[in-house]
C-alpha cells in the first residue's frame, strides 16, 4: 500500500469512527467555531486536571472528512498530555499544515494530513479544531 493510499485510509477511519466524539459536562467551557466558507462547524470542550494534564477532551460537529479525523486525531495526540507538549503538537502540526515553523514533535497519525497542505482551501478544514483548541487553552490560561 503507497503512503499516500494508507494516508487517506487514517483519514477516513477517522471520520467514521471519531474518537473522543460527544460532550462533556455542561458546565464545562465549550469552544464554539464555524468555518464561514462552508458553515461546517465543531464544538469543542476539555478537562484539564490540576498537573497541567489534558484528562479529557470531546468533540461534536459536523464536516466533511478532513475536518472531522483531523479532530479526532487531534483528540487522540493531546489528550494525555502537559500543556506544554500540547502547545508543542500545536505548533508543530500548525507548521505541517502551513510549510511554515518547525516541526519539533512526532505527529504520528497526524501526518496523514499532511498532503491536505497543497490545497489552502482545505488547510481550514483540517484547522477548525485547532483553531478551537487554542481558544479553549487561552481561555483556560486565564481563568
Ligand atoms: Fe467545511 Fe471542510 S468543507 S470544514
């Protein structure tokens, strides 16, 4: 099987199989947000605990494939994890996706999206939780 065949069959796994798919609590903070172009959308909540770990993450939304494994693998890379590695998966999948930065982390499975980076169209796509992820850890930092 070519690497870019096995790529587009983490993809789509992924899609029809989401990890870490659902709420939780309701009192905990959600990250709302919509990709204006199409109007695919993700909520996204986290629960960290007092080590600084991601214990728990959930995600609901609708999308096309590369929005929706895009957050389930990213469910799967961070959660488990001090926020300080999450910023580092953060970033490093932000260079993956843009050509530009450093990549200072293995992305694993993430590296399936890697050849969504010919196409800036679908960049947004595969961005949507991330950029609610980053909202969320803002949020998080200042409360
Ligand atoms: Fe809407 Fe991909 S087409 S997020």
């Amino acid at each position: 099987m070519s690497l870019d065949a096995l790529y587009q069959e983490i993809i789509l796994e992924h899609y029809k199989n989401p990890r870490n798919f659902g709420k939780l609590d309701e009192s905990r903070a959600k990250a709302h947000y919509e990709n204006p172009s199409c109007g695919d959308q993700i909520d996204l909540q986290i629960l960290i605990n007092d080590d600084n770990v991601v214990e728990d993450i959930r995600f609901q939304g609708r999308g096309c494939a590369i929005s929706q494994a895009s957050a389930s693998l990213m469910t799967e890379a961070v959660k488990g994890k001090r926020l300080d590695e999450v910023e580092k998966i953060i970033e490093s999948f932000t260079s993956l996706m843009t050509g530009e930065g450093e990549i200072t982390v293995e992305l694993g499975d993430l590296e399936a999206l890697e050849g969504v980076k010919k196409f800036p169209v679908r960049v947004k796509c595969a961005m949507l939780s991330w950029t609610a992820l980053k909202s969320l850890l803002e949020r998080e930092k200042k409360s």
